[in-house]
C-alpha cells in the first residue's frame, strides 16, 4: 500500500493473470491439464530429477481468444481439495465436444454435481454440463487430480473487426 509522502503519477496496469496451484504432483497435473489443451512450457527440476515446476499454456488459436495459461508447483505437504478457496474458470467454444473428449480420454463422468450437504469431495472427474443463467450456452466442471475445481464457460469467438 503506498503511504501518503509517495507520489503515484502513472499507474502501470497488471496486464495478465496466471493462476499458480500447489500441487501433488506436478507431472500428473501436466498430463490432465493436457486434455484441456495446456502444452507444458518451461518446467523445471530438483536435484534428484523430480519435475518440482512448471509452466502450461493452451496454444494460440486462430480464432482471436487469447491463450490460457497455469503455473504448477510441488506442494509441500498434503494437497487437501476441501481447503482450497479458490476455483479455475476457463472458457472454450464447445464444452460439450471438450467433456467427450475428457470421458474418452479416461476422465470418469461423475454425472450431476450433487447439492452441497451430500457432496463428496472427488479428484479427476468431469461432471455433467449445466446451463445457469449466466451461462446459457453451458457451463462444465470438471475436478482435477488435487480436487481443485475447474468450471468451463462457453463462449462465442469475438467477431473479426
């Protein structure tokens, strides 16, 4: 926070967020974020060769959205899905087509995402595609190998200029 002697006369605006997850193993994350369309970038690892880092983008496409990007880390302890505060939103042009792609790739369809006081935590799954209202053309959550959630949004491609 800048005290009140600093002078702020040019804000420098944060251009990208890029979500950082602990996780239990980084090599398995790459492998499930892979089915989603992340290509692992630089990675990086300990002395004994165990992949510790990594950094994932999904690749440019050519239909004007920006490309999607995560960076993993090895936990330093137990990666626990009921404490983690925090959820991926993503959007794709198709998540019918991408939640086919997750059940016939291995993925296990847990079916409908059931309500809060019967729910059980699940790690790897792909549920069933909803349709909130503020997400008309179908919203798809999927829970990683940690259990962090990922909800997916449908979007249209912006419109060449």
């Amino acid at each position: 926070m800048p005290t009140k002697t600093a002078a702020i006369t040019t804000c420098i605006p944060v251009h990208r967020v890029v979500p950082f997850a602990h996780v239990a193993d980084v090599q398995a994350s790459l492998n499930f974020y892979a089915l989603l369309g992340f290509l692992p970038g630089n990675t990086q690892r300990n002395h004994a060769g165990r992949l510790v880092w990594a950094w994932a983008q999904s690749e440019n496409m050519k239909t004007g959205l920006t490309p999607a990007a995560i960076m993993f880390a090895q936990a330093s302890g137990p990666v626990n899905p009921d404490d983690q505060a925090v959820l991926f939103y993503m959007h794709c042009l198709n998540v019918g087509a991408l939640r086919a792609h997750l059940l016939a790739s291995g993925v296990p369809d847990a079916g409908v995402f059931p309500p809060r006081d019967t729910r059980e935590t699940q790690r790897g799954v792909a549920y069933a595609t909803t349709y909130p209202v503020y997400m008309s053309e179908g919203e798809l959550r999927v829970h990683d190998p940690d259990g962090y959630v990922i909800l997916i949004g449908q979007c249209t491609p912006p419109t060449p200029l």
